[in-house]
C-alpha cells in the first residue's frame, strides 16, 4: 500500500513499468556516473545484476522518481561477495535480507525522500517477516545509516573510489524507529 508523508511525495513498491525505467536511469546517475562503482552497458540507464531478484521501495513526486532503495532476500548476496563468512559478522537466528542501491535525485538529499524510503522500506521487510537487513553503506553517508538505526560490522569493502561500510539492522531496531 503507497504511503504519503506529503501531499507530494508518494512512497511506494514499484510496480509500473515507467517506475523501473526510471528507477534504470537515476542507477545510472548514481552508480555509473557520480559513484564510480559500476560500468552500464547502456548509455543512461543501469539494470542492477540482480534486478529480476530485488524489491524496489520508491519516493515519487507526482511521476517523478526522486529516490529508490531495493531489497532482496536470495542468497548469496552482493556483500556475501565482498566479506567471505558474512554470516560470521551477523547476528544468529534471523531471516536475512540485503539493502542496496540507494539511491536520491542531488536536489532531494537534504529532505524527507532518504528517511521516507527506509520508512517504506521497512514496513515492506516486516511484512516478507525479515528480522535482520544487511547492508554495504557508501562512508559519506555514515550519518544517514546510523540514524536509521545500523550497526557497523566488519571491516571497509569497495575500491577507493568508492568505499563501503558493512552494517546491519534488526527488526527490533526497525520496529522501534516505526513507533517513533
């Protein structure tokens, strides 16, 4: 079900295909071009490897895309890849998922889109009854993550260019930041 926290923003799951292929083109902005982290096979629009797999939480304005997050369950996941025994670091007894992409159009990061996205998004891993979301989170936005309620795990993954922190949050967390 979309939530509003706005008469302009709507938080939703995509569903549309005009959702993914703009969901395709802010990928590209953000991971292709400013994030030096992936190679796009087509110019202006990147397609996740495991796009057929993830789950994507939305913020529109209208038709606008203005922020994205995916998730997705299915192991082994992209920092199973980047930190070997991944489970060793994670608490014990959960149903795993992992967030990725998160990514917000420059001219809304400093809003509501970033926290209404995980605010969506968490609602949406209760409801898949995930208990723990792991997750690589690029350093400068250390602040964001762990506002949101992440721990820090493990040491830094990435290239230089671009540098991840592994962390995880719980359900416990979550519920808790969805009562606040």
């Amino acid at each position: 079900m979309p939530v509003t926290l706005s008469r302009s923003l709507n938080f939703k799951m995509a569903t549309e295909p005009s959702e993914f292929e703009q969901i395709y083109r802010l990928g590209y902005d953000t991971f292709v071009q400013e994030i030096p982290h992936y190679r796009a096979g087509i110019a202006g629009r990147f397609v996740d490897r495991f796009d057929h797999e993830n789950h994507y939480a939305i913020c529109l304005q209208e038709e606008r895309l203005l922020g994205m997050v995916a998730v997705r369950s299915t192991r082994p996941f992209s920092l199973d890849e980047k930190l070997p025994e991944l489970d060793q670091w994670l608490p014990q007894g959960h149903t795993v998922c992992e967030i990725r992409l998160l990514a917000v159009v420059k001219s809304n990061r400093s809003g509501p889109v970033a926290q209404g996205l995980f605010h969506h998004l968490f609602q949406y891993c209760r409801t898949q009854r995930y208990t723990l979301a792991a997750i690589s989170g690029i350093l400068k936005q250390q602040k964001l993550y762990r506002h949101l309620g992440f721990v820090p795990f493990g040491p830094l993954v990435g290239t230089a260019a671009a540098q991840f922190q592994p962390m995880y949050i719980t359900l416990k967390t979550i519920e808790r930041r969805l009562q606040s």
